[in-house]
C-alpha cells in the first residue's frame, strides 16, 4: 500500500484533500504545525511538524517520509507552497514526489498583479489590475476592488472603493506596497479544478459558488464544455503540476479571471463528489502511472459544519510526543 503525506491538515484545503483520499487504497499520513489541528485526528498515523518558516521544517518532513515509507506529498498550505517548490528536487531525491508546480508558477499564483500580467501577456481576459501605489496617482474608473497583492485568503482584507475619495479612505489604513486595485467584475462566480502534467491538462471541473465570509458555501456543478475549454487552454499556458485551482466571474458571457492556487484548494472534496477527485488523480498517475480519465456529473452541493470530539488523552499525547496512530475518525 503506497502512503502519502498531506501537510496543514488544520486547515480546509488538507482537510479537503484528506477527505477526497479517505477510503481509497492509499495509506494517508497528516501532518501539521498545530498539536489541536483536526485533520490529525482523521488519521491513522499524525504527525507535528515545524511551520514552513522555522527552521526544520523539509528535514522533519524528510525524516517522516523515509520512517513510513511514504512516496507522496500534498501540500495544504499556501505558506508551504514556494518551500516545497524550492525543494522538490531534494524530496524526489530521496524517491518522495511532490504535487508542486514549478517556482514560477507558484509565485504567479501568488502574486495577484504577476497573474493579471501573466495574462493579459497571454490574451486572456482579466479585470484590469494595477498597484495601489499608481492608482492613487491617476484618475480611476469607479468601483474598484482593493485586495493584498501577495498572502491574501478568503476574501480577508478585500475592499470595494466606490471613488477616488474613498480610495484614499481605504489605502491610508493599508500597506500600499503590497496592494493592488482591480477593475470590479461583476457577474456568477465560479471556482474551476484542473489536473495538468507536463503542459497538458487533463480536465476541467467548473462549479458556480456562493461565498460567505469568503468560503464556498454551496456549489453547483456545470457542465460547460465553452468554460472548460477555456480554463484548459489558460492551464496549458501556466503548466501547472497537478491539482490547479481558478477562480473567475462571468460578465456578459466573457470569463474573467482573477485568481490561481497552484494547489488543490477548500472545494476540492465538493470536486470529489461530484466524481471529479483531484488528489486520487494527482496520487494515481505519479505512483501508479495511470492516466487522469476525468468525469464530473451536476450537482448542488451544501457545506455544513460537523463536529469531532476526541479524548483528551489523545491530545495530550500529540502536544507531548508530537505524533500519534491509530482510532482515526472521518471527516
């Protein structure tokens, strides 16, 4: 039984991720800075680990990696991302994969003024976007979004300017440098899976979604072969490397887009119930080399919170000891 590593199982995309692998063939270890971390729980074998920043931080993964004899890393947060992508030659070294694309890509995801360049450079429609720092300067075509140019998550710290007057209300309370301003596209909101090898994607999932406090909370799964051609004709100019999540509105029939994550992301178990399972079909062709064969069927999907409870015996061992086994519980 292969056995894969999924880190930041605190938070939802490792917690999706884990979710999407639960009950496959394939043995799953969670890994996490936090001792209280929930996806620990939902493993048979949990282990904590130094954040991406500290020092430690490869080496310990390293050394999980070759006591269980793990073959594959799915990093679940954005923090690790640019680490694993520098050291991705260092894990596949020592025969652990990585799903992690390429240090270009990973810093075009991050970076929200580098993916409107990206692709405007690539005749791809994408709001207008330009640093904050030059829009105060110019006169500026109202309303605009405010949004951090780099580490911004769930809609935190994304403002709308209805004018210059407010504009400069917003940007005196905000890091200038760090900030871009964004033409406001208004229309349906839609967060579309891929999975890509090698400059090739292999499919395309689109789901229509209603945020709040800027997390999907329901999902509707389309069909829609024109939006999927599309996002598979940006996916092989980017040349993502497994899973890629893009985010984009549709105005007037036209799709803008305005975000990547070059990872999987916090629907990627909504994907998975629709059919569409991305780490399955990451894990499936780089250990077992099977050709992604994706498939998706409609549905409405509702997220709702659910409850763990677990022995504090069990806690207590993982704040001492740092990892635990056994008596793992389903998301």
């Amino acid at each position: 039984m292969e056995t894969i590593i999924v880190t930041g199982v605190g938070g939802g995309v490792g917690q999706s991720i884990l979710k999407s692998l639960q009950g496959s063939s394939y043995r799953v270890i969670g890994a996490d800075a936090e001792p209280t971390a929930t996806g620990l729980y939902a493993v048979d074998k949990a282990y904590q680990v130094p954040r991406a920043s500290e020092p430690g931080f490869v080496d310990r993964l390293l050394e999980i990696a070759a006591k269980e004899s793990a073959q594959l890393i799915f990093p679940g947060l954005d923090p690790e991302l640019p680490v694993f992508s520098a050291e991705a030659k260092r894990f596949r070294s020592r025969g652990v994969e990585v799903a992690i694309s390429d240090p270009d890509v990973v810093r075009i995801s991050d970076d929200k003024l580098a993916t409107a360049q990206f692709l405007e450079a690539h005749h791809f429609p994408s709001p207008r976007t330009r640093l904050l720092s030059d829009a105060l300067k110019e006169q500026i075509d109202a309303p605009i979004v405010l949004k951090p140019r780099r580490g911004g998550s769930r809609s935190q710290g994304v403002f709308v300017a209805s004018g210059p007057d407010e504009l400069e209300r917003l940007a005196a309370a905000l890091p200038v440098d760090n900030y871009i301003v964004q033409e406001q596209i208004v229309g349906d909101e839609y967060t579309c899976g891929s999975v890509n090898f090698h400059g090739r994607c292999f499919g395309v999932i689109a789901m229509r979604r209603i945020l709040r406090d800027g997390d999907t909370y329901k999902a509707f799964v389309h069909k829609d072969a024109a939006l999927a051609a599309f996002v598979t004709q940006v996916m092989e100019a980017l040349r993502p490397f497994g899973a890629c999540n893009t985010q984009l509105r549709v105005r007037d029939g036209v799709p803008y887009i305005f975000e990547f994550n070059a990872r999987c992301s916090g629907t990627t178990y909504c994907r998975s119930l629709a059919g569409f399972n991305e780490p399955l079909m990451v894990a499936n062709y780089l250990l077992r080399r099977e050709e992604p064969r994706p498939e998706a069927r409609e549905l409405t999907i509702f997220r709702y919170w659910k409850e763990m409870a677990i022995d504090n015996a069990r806690v207590a061992t993982m704040t001492q000891t740092g990892e635990i086994s056994g008596n793992a519980i389903a998301l």
